[in-house]
C-alpha cells in the first residue's frame, strides 16, 4: 500500500510542476480558475495514464473502490495544492 502511496504523490507531483512551468510559459495569470482549470487538465492526465496503464506501470494493486476514490482525490488535491503554492 505504501508503494501504492508513494508512487500516486509522485505522479501527481510530476503532473503538478509540468502544469506549473505551463502557467509560467503562457504567461497565465494566478487565479482560483486559472488554477482549476490546470487541475482539471492534470485530471485528464491522470485519465491518460490509467487508460494507457490500468495499474499506473504495475505499482498500483486494486484495494477496493474506496481507496481508489481517495487515491484519485489526492492526486487532484497535490496537484491543486502544488499550483496554488508556486
């Protein structure tokens, strides 16, 4: 499960500063929508990543709906939380 942990914070700590030297790039304003909308694009990363790979490259066993929900919510939540730090 730790592994499962670890490899969802990193994913989403990727995802978050990729997004970050996009805004910086575009020269996008900092805003709550800005800022929303990243994340939603980073969802859609993520969406991505688990249609290519199911189990995220192997790391990622299934331990039941809930966890897979609260997995999914803290990928959202680093990425929002890393785009309105910087």
């Amino acid at each position: 499960m730790l592994l499962s942990f670890l490899s969802t914070v990193l994913t989403s700590l990727i995802i978050g500063l990729l997004l970050v030297i996009l805004r910086r790039i575009f020269r996008m304003q900092r805003s709550l929508g800005v800022d929303l909308g990243l994340t939603a694009v980073g969802g859609g990363m993520l969406l991505l990543l688990h249609l290519v790979s199911p189990d995220l490259f192997g790391l990622d066993p299934w331990y039941g709906l809930g966890f897979e929900l609260a997995k999914h919510g803290l990928e959202l939540l680093v990425i929002l939380l890393l785009l309105v730090a910087t």
